[in-house]
C-alpha cells in the first residue's frame, strides 16, 4: 500500500525523516495545507526521548487531527544524528467512538522507531482495535501529585506542565485524564497538546504544552511541575469531584439540558398617599339619592309602557330589542412556510434562524427546513440552509448519542428506554432529509441502535 493514497480514507501514517519532506506527498490528492502542516511538524529538538503531539488544522474545508511521534532513530552512515517522524491525520468525521487523542498516542502499536526510505505514505492506519485503558478516578494524578481532583488543572484554558522529554508516557497519562473530564468523549478532541514544546513550535498551536523548563512567555506561577512533582491545589468544582469519583450524575450521564424556572416578577402600582377622612355623610346622602332615582325611573317606565299614543305598544312578554353581532370569520390555516413568509415582514434574520433552532431542538427537522425555504432570507442568504443541515445533523448525533448511552446500562429505566427509542425513530426522521452532512455514517450509527431495539 505504500505510495497510494485515497483522499476519503484517512487517517494515513506518514512517515518523514531529515532527508526533508518528499514530493509524494504533494503529488497524491492530499490538501496542500494538510501537507504543509505535517512538514511543519517533522521537526525534532528534543535530546532524547520521543516527542508526541496533538495539532488541529482546517485544510480543503474540513477539520483535521494530526497526532504525531517524533523521535530519535539513532546515527546514519555519516555518523549524523537521524530522527523519524510519524504522523496520523484523522478527519473530524473519524473522531466518533475513537478514544481520545492521548490514549491514542500512548497505546497505538504502529509507531515506528527506524526507517531507512525516502519519506512517503505507508497506508492507512487502523485506530479502530484501540481500547481505552485510562478511567476515572484519575489515578496517575494521584500517585504523581497526591490528589485525584487536580486532573482539573489541565482544562478548555492554556496550560505549561514543566518536564522532561523522558517523562512524555506519564504525561500522556496526565493529559489522558484530564481529557476524560469531558462529559461527551468527542470532546476531548477538541485540546490540542504536546508532550514538549520546541523552540520553533508556535506555542499557540497548543492547549497544554509541556516544556523542559520555565519561559520567559510563559507565566512562573501556578504552573504543573511534573520534575518536582509539584502542583497548585485542585480547583473547587464539578471537575474535581468528577476526577476524584469518576461517578457521573444522570444529567451528564445522558447529556440533559435543564433550565431552572422562569423568574417571576411582581408589579405593583404605586399611588400617592392621601390624609385619611370621614366621607360617611357623604356616602349615606349618595345612596339615598340613589334609591330616589330608582324609583323615579321606574314609574317613569311603567307610564311609557301602558302608553296608547304613538307606536303600537309593544305586548307584554316580547323580547326587547337587541344588538346584532357578527363573529369575525376565522382565517384559513396556511402551511408553516406561509407563515413564515407573513411573518418575514416584522421579524429579523436571526428571529428566523432563532425559530428554525428551536423546531430542530424539537425533532421537527422537516417543519424547521419549510420554515427557513418559506422565508424571504432563504433567497438572499442561501449558505445558511446549508449551516441548518449541519444542525440537524449534530442534533442526530445528540440523539443517538442518549440512545447509545441508556442501551449500554445493565437495567435502564422505562422513562430512559422510552425516551432512547423516540431519540432513535426522530433521528431517522432527520435521516431521511436530503442534504443532511455525513449521512452514511450516521445511518450505519442508526441501524446499529436500531438492531438494539429489535432485539
């Protein structure tokens, strides 16, 4: 396989030694920044030890992983240091159920430590076999530095650990840890790292970086000291506690989003205070005048209605008189995307988009798409439609991902159950859109849970 290349079949190990970067690369249908970015991470200054590295790139539109060893590989026949670089470019897409990235780089057997070609693809790589072995409680923060709890240390903000290149399969283990945190194991793929920093490293190109020793642009204080075995002390909060039991609570367990109630806000009406004063006199002659009035108007009635002059008198017992009312006619029911262009005229591009989310949070993947192709927006700004299917498709993903997660319990509960195969049969219901991104996958991803149910 050495040599070939099929662009849509990543991840592909590259390997590169000092020899510099070969033309293969650039020849095959791999981007040109993807490419670039590999050569640009070939680099070894370490003094021994291997060197191991997460960088996220975009290339060619799409979102790129690159996990990278780099090591020495002994003297060539010039007695000149050598060293071999190999690098796995994983798609965003190829993320999914993969472990995270440092467990990646720790447990792979593929690595290579010599190589005595030119520097070419030696074929696609399997990561499928891999089996996580870090779980929570986070023990090599605690044997390292005494606390399960500041595996917290390392999280979504920059960070320095200071150590050696030697100790890069402990940092591993470190950072494995910290990135079990998240509660949605793809989001560990989000922090990029290295195991140590090289001079000519963009240091923004990294999360967390380890480095040999203290920077002049990185801060002295607070910082993780893997060679003395010193850290700051664990940050108050769920993260430290998740660290130290590795027990999740049901709403990160199934990723449930709870609002709390809406404030309520009493209104008062504020009026002037005014001198208290007797006004019973006055009240008491008020209804005496009205009871005089009364009677007044009702002999006054009696006279009218025994009357013989004028019209004809009106019979006794006949109904008086009444006003006539026209109910309003009620309007005809018009589709969603009817509504929505009536609608257009008052409300804002994002009201709209704002609407369509909230149909797509619902599972009303259809009605969100006729509500957005029904406004008038959808013809001046047409890449958005596009961004709505990227919606719906992550929102699959979120249902399948509560489905998968209550199948695998022991006992799930009838409420759990229930919810995961309604999570199942909407997601489907997206499925059947067209346009929607990555829909093979994620229709393999659904048979597979619906077999579950069947079962």
């Amino acid at each position: 396989m050495a040599y070939q290349l099929i662009y849509t079949s990543y991840p592909v190990s590259l390997v590169h030694g000092r020899t510099g970067f070969s033309t293969v690369a650039r020849s095959k249908d791999m981007p040109e920044k993807l490419a670039s970015a590999l050569e640009r991470a070939s680099v070894y200054e370490a003094a021994s030890g291997a060197v191991f590295s997460h960088r996220i790139i975009s290339a060619a539109g799409r979102t790129w992983h690159i996990l990278s060893r780099v090591c020495d590989s002994g003297a060539d026949y010039t007695n000149r240091n050598n060293y071999i670089a190999h690098h796995l470019a994983v798609s965003e897409d190829e993320v999914y159920g993969l472990p995270n990235p440092a467990e990646i780089l720790l447990n792979w057997d593929g690595w290579l430590s010599s190589w005595n070609e030119d520097p070419k693809f030696i074929g696609n790589a399997d990561l499928s076999g891999i089996i996580s072995k870090t779980t929570l409680p986070a023990k090599a923060w605690a044997e390292t530095f005494g606390d399960s709890g500041k595996a917290a240390l390392l999280g979504d903000s920059s960070a320095v650990v200071i150590a050696s290149a030697q100790d890069a399969a402990l940092l591993l283990k470190l950072y494995s840890e910290s990135l079990m945190l998240n509660v949605k194991g793809e989001d560990a793929w989000n922090t990029s790292f290295t195991t140590s920093l090289a001079k000519s490293d963009n240091a923004a190109d990294f999360v967390w970086k380890g480095v040999d020793e203290v920077r002049a642009d990185f801060p002295v204080a607070g910082l993780v000291n893997l060679k003395t075995r010193t850290a700051p002390d664990a940050p108050s909060g769920r993260a430290a506690d998740y660290a130290r039991s590795g027990e999740m609570n049901n709403r990160e367990r199934y990723n449930l989003h709870v609002s709390g109630p809406k404030k309520i806000e009493a209104h008062f009406n504020v009026v002037e205070a005014r001198p208290e004063k007797d006004y019973s006199i006055w009240i008491i002659a008020a209804c005496s005048a009205g009871a005089t009035i009364l009677i007044i108007a009702a002999a006054l009635i009696f006279l009218w209605d025994s009357d013989d002059s004028g019209a004809a008198p009106r019979e006794r017992g006949e109904p008086l008189p009444s006003l006539s009312y026209n109910a309003p006619e009620k309007p005809a029911e018009t589709s969603v995307a009817a509504q929505a262009s009536a609608a257009d005229e008052k409300a804002s591009l994002y009201e709209v988009m704002d609407a369509v989310k909230v149909k797509i949070e619902g599972g009303d993947f259809e009605e969100a798409l006729a509500l957005w192709d029904g406004s008038a927006f959808s013809k001046k700004d047409a890449k958005y439609r596009e961004e709505i299917l990227g919606d719906i498709g992550y929102r699959i993903d979120s249902l399948l991902r509560y489905a998968d997660n209550v199948f695998i319990l022991e006992a799930p509960g009838e409420t759990e159950m229930s919810r995961a195969i309604r999570n199942v049969s909407l997601a489907r219901r997206g499925l059947d859109i067209d346009g929607v991104p990555r829909k093979e996958e994620r229709m393999a991803k659904w048979e597979t849970l619906n077999k579950k149910i069947k079962k």
